[in-house]
C-alpha cells in the first residue's frame, strides 16, 4: 500500500503524531489531564471565573510547543501534499507543527493554541508571541485561546468540510489518535462508508482499531515512511 496508489487522501491526526515532536499525548502516562484539572484551566467556566490563570496555563503550552519542531511525520505528510494536491490535513492538534513542517490545507478541529479570539467584538487573529501579549483586546475584553475546549462545540463549518473531504476521498489514514474524543473519532467512519480503503497508523490497538481495513503497529513517523 502507497500513497501514490491515491488521489485523494486524508490524514486524520492525533495527538501521537506530535509526540515524537516531545509534546505529550492526552491520555495515558505522562498525559497532560493527569496532572492538571481541565476544570481549572480548560473550560469556558474557568476562563470565566479566572482569565489571568488559565492565560498562565496557555502561555506554559505555547512555551513547551514552541521549543519543539516538527518531526518526520509531519514533514511525510507535508511531502504528500505537495505531490498529491487532493491531500488534506485533518488534524485534532492544536499544536501548529503540520503548518510549521510546511503542510498547507489544514482542518484544525480543536483550534489553534496560536490563534486568539474576542468573544465581546467576535474577532479572530493569529498570534504567535510567548508568552501571548497583551491579554486583553482593544475592547478591554480578554483574548480567549481559540482552542476547542472541554464542553465546547465544535466549529459547524469546519465539521462540514471535514465531511465532505472524508466523502469523496480514496484514502484515509488515521495517525496516533486514540479515537475517544467525540465527534472527531466518529470522523473516518464517514470516508469508511464512501468506500475509501482506510489505514490505522498508532503504537497500540484502540476502541476503534476494528474498523480499519489496514492497522499498521509502531511510530508514526517510521509507519508512514513505509508508505512513500
Ligand atoms: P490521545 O492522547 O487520546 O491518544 C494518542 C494516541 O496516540 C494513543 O492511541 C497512542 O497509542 C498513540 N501514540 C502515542 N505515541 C505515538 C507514536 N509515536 N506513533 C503513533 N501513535 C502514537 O490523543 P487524541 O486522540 O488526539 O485526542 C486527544 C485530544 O487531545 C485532541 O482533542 C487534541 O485536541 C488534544 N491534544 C492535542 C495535542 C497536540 O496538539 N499535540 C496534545 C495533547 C492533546
């Protein structure tokens, strides 16, 4: 199986394809949940309640990204892209390395831990300065990280465009996701029932691993070198 069997693939990507990057995955040992309290610096209700705490949680995950680089994998994935212009990113990372590693359509499900927005003017902007200065909009309001947090919704127009690429893709390859976190997990069902031949690319069996035609075991980056 190679990518240039296909037209049209979509990586759907997860918090795995970051860690050989040096960024912690969600769950598991080391995840991030384990020691800190998304009720206390994850939820609208904490943004709320304490703008100036959560904005120092933030600012600690732009300097932790910040100092890693993109890896193999990404830079794979951005290589497809450029020779196989039908290829798109779906990514539930907030991290910005596909971008970083040249990658250019990019469906960022959960938001940009380098974009702010102003809930009081209902702007957006990218902002890549660490730690993110200064916190507050022109409007006195506080700029909020535009990141898809716990009890958010997803952005219904992005889901819509991720539908639709997953209809009328022939490949989808899902990498380092562990395929939980919902709506996202239920995403490559969709390319699944399109008829697309689908490849799960993670270290270890997930809840989800069943449904792919193909499940390819070990790194990201070396599974996906396996299939240029
Ligand atoms: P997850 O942490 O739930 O699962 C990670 C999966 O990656 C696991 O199944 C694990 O077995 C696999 N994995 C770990 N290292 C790997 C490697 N080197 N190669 C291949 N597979 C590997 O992550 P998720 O499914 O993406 O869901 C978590 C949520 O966490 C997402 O909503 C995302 O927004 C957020 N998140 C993002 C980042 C990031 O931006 N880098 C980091 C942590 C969490």
């Amino acid at each position: 199986m190679r990518f240039s069997d296909y037209e049209r693939i979509v990586f759907f990507t997860g918090a795995g394809l970051s860690a050989e990057s040096g960024i912690p995955t969600y769950r598991g040992k080391g995840g991030m949940w384990s020691e800190y309290d998304y009720e206390d610096y994850a939820c609208e209700r904490a943004f709320r309640r304490d703008p100036e705490k959560v904005w120092d949680f933030h600012d600690k995950r732009r300097a932790a990204v910040f100092a890693c680089e993109p890896n193999d994998g990404h830079r794979i994935i951005a290589e497809v892209q450029r020779e196989r212009p039908g290829t798109v990113v779906i990514t539930q990372n907030i991290d910005g390395l596909h971008q970083r590693s040249g990658a250019t359509d990019v469906i960022e499900l959960h938001g940009s831990l380098w974009r702010v927005r102003c809930d009081r003017e209902h702007v957006v902007r990218d902002d890549a300065s660490v730690p993110m200065s200064p916190r507050k909009c022109s409007c006195g309001a506080y700029w909020r990280p535009d990141i898809v947090w716990f009890e958010d919704s997803l952005d219904q127009r992005n889901l819509r465009r991720a539908h639709e690429l997953l209809e009328s893709c022939d490949l989808v390859v899902s990498i380092g996701t562990s395929g939980v976190v919902y709506p996202a997990a239920d995403l490559p069902r969709i390319a699944m029932r399109s008829g697309a031949t689908s490849v799960e690319i993670n270290l270890d069996e997930t809840p989800v691993s069943a449904l792919y035609q193909h499940r390819l075991r070990g790194k990201a980056s070396e599974m996906l070198a396996s299939m240029r």
